[in-house]
C-alpha cells in the first residue's frame, strides 16, 4: 500500500516547477499520503536532504519561477552503484514512490530506479527544451515563449530605430522548438535550428531584398544547437554587407513568474503524478496530448525522438517574408 511519497526536481530549472510540486503535495495530503520533497535533485537523494512538506510548505510558491525544492545535475546518480543506493535510501526512509520533476536525463534516471532497482517512479516533463516524446507541451515552455517574444520586440524596438539587422540565440539544446515558435510568434525574419539545414546564400539573399524593400529592421533566430551564433554572423555580414549585432538571451529565458499555461499544466500534471503511484502505474510519465493528460511509459518516451515537423517549418518561412 503507497502511504509515503516523495518528490524532487532535477535537472534544468522551469518555470511551472512550482506548481507541480505543490500539486504532489495538495493531491497526496487529499489522499492522506505523507508527502517529503528532497533538495536539490538526485545529489540530495544521495545525500538524505530529506524535507517534509505540508498544505502550508507549498502556499504562496505557485506564482514563482524556479523551484523550491532547488535542483542539481549528478554525476553520481548516473552510474548502477549510485541509482542502487539511492533506492536503498528511499526505502530506508519508507518512500513508497518518487515523482521526478525534470527533462530527459532526469527521466533517464528515473527509469534506471525502475528498471533496475524496481521502485516505482513517475516522470513529469519538465524543460523549456520541449524535447520530450510522449508529450505535446513541457512544463515552462510556454512561459519561456513568452520570454523570448518580449526580448523580441524589445529588441525589434533598438532594431527599426536604427535600421539594425541582429542575430538572437534561444536556448533548447539539441531542439529547435524554442526559436521556430518564438519566431513565429515574434514575426522575425528568419529562423535558423539544426533540425533542418538552411541555406546562409539563400537567406542572404533573402534579407538584402527585405532591406532593399524598405524593411527597418532585421532580426534571425538562431537555435542554439545550430551551430556557433558569432560564425553564423560573420557568414551573413560578408554575404550581405552590412554589420549584425549578435545578442545571446541565455538564463533569463528558464526564469521568471510561469503563465497561467504552465500553472494549469503544473497543476495538472502533479495531481496525475499521484494517482498514478496510487494505481501502482509507476514507470510512466504523465503528460497532454491535446488538452487530455495521458501516460506514456518511461522506456517509450526515452526511446523515441520528438520531431519538428515540416508543414510548421514551412509556415515559419513562408511568414517571415
Ligand atoms: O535544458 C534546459 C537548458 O536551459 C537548455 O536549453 C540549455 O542548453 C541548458 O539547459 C543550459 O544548461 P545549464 O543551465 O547547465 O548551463
């Protein structure tokens, strides 16, 4: 019978952290579940940072970004000797499942608690990345959309005033997303992301025509997993001929108040976390499909890449005309 919980967050903070952890919390104590968070991801597991929580632990943290229960990268936790141990200590301290708050090496360790130590996990997707299989939305990605739209138009502002053409680099490791949809949202003139090649001729051409038809300003994304912004930069200068000024974005874009979005989805996605250890569905992640919360197992999600498809980058291109 499950009648303790805990949970930790790991990896890259997200804005909507909060928000899950106070829906474990909430949902666990309806349920009389006794709920303990632990600091600072699998490091703290490791070493015992125990921290019990109540209604009021979680009361007033659902508007912050970051996460209460801090968080870490461990080198440890990724080897047999380190995942052994720590299922060792959650079961010393009578921990019936553990929900990991987190993007994909957190999961990945999640699914080495199960597979080898057999102790009952849940995963939520938690990284402005979006990079995630199994799920539509990452909890903070919306927010971090929104971020990265305002410091567009800030910078669209300096831009048209001066006629200036800028390169932006958005987070999202290895993914795309984040640039191809604040580009969208931010009516920017190109976006470059490593999903797909683009051409620098091309687009150089592309952009001399827009200033040649009057165009004020000028701004490309660049995702950061498509290569070194400086490079890029001065490829575009000698092909077009006039001077981009680059801007790096780089934390801002993980901080700041979640949106309603990611409050709704943290919300939700914690609530389901806890159903699904008390329905011993425990090797899964929870997250939307549409607007429906589903489970997918953790082996699924961590064996499969999400892919940007075409129609989107298509539109992307055809829009910033
Ligand atoms: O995974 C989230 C993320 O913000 C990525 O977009 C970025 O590449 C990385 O984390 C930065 O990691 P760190 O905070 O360790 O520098």
């Amino acid at each position: 019978m499950v009648k303790k919980i805990a949970v930790l967050t790991s990896g890259g903070d997200s804005p909507g952290m909060n928000a899950a952890i106070r829906a474990v919390v909430r949902t666990g104590i309806h349920y009389q579940l006794e709920i303990v968070g632990i600091q600072f991801g699998y490091r703290g597991l490791l070493r015992q940072k125990f921290l019990p929580l109540n209604l009021k632990s979680v009361g007033g943290i659902i508007q912050h970004g970051g996460t209460i229960l801090m968080t870490s990268r461990s080198v440890k936790f990724k080897t047999k000797e380190g995942v052994k141990e720590a299922a060792f200590i959650l079961r010393e301290n009578n921990v019936d499942g553990l929900v990991i708050i987190g993007g994909d090496g957190s999961l990945a360790g999640a699914l080495d608690l199960y597979q080898q130590e057999n102790f009952p996990v849940v995963g939520l997707p938690a990284t402005i990345d979006n990079d995630l299989y199994g799920t539509d939305m990452c909890l903070g990605v919306d927010t971090a959309l929104n971020t990265i739209v305002s410091a567009i138009d800030k910078i669209k502002d300096t831009a048209s005033s001066h006629r200036r053409a800028f390169l932006i680099e958005v987070m999202g490791r290895k993914s795309g997303y984040l640039a191809l949809m604040s580009g969208i949202a931010g009516g920017v003139e190109a976006v470059i992301i490593p999903e797909y090649p683009t051409d620098i001729e091309e687009l150089s051409v592309q952009l001399k025509k827009g200033y040649q038809r009057g165009k004020s300003h000028c701004i490309v994304l660049v995702a950061e997993g498509a290569g070194d912004i400086y490079q890029i930069g001065k490829l575009l200068e000698t092909k077009i001929g006039f001077r981009m000024r680059v801007t790096i974005l780089g934390h801002l874009q993980r901080g700041g108040s979640p949106s309603g979005f990611d409050r709704i989805l943290g919300s939700r996605l914690g609530a389901e976390a806890v159903i699904q250890l008390l329905n011993h569905q425990d090797h899964h992640m929870v997250g939307l499909s549409g607007s429906e919360i589903t489970t997918i197992p953790l082996a699924e999600v961590l064996a499969n890449k999400k892919a940007i498809k075409k129609p989107i980058v298509e539109l992307a291109a055809i829009l910033a005309r």
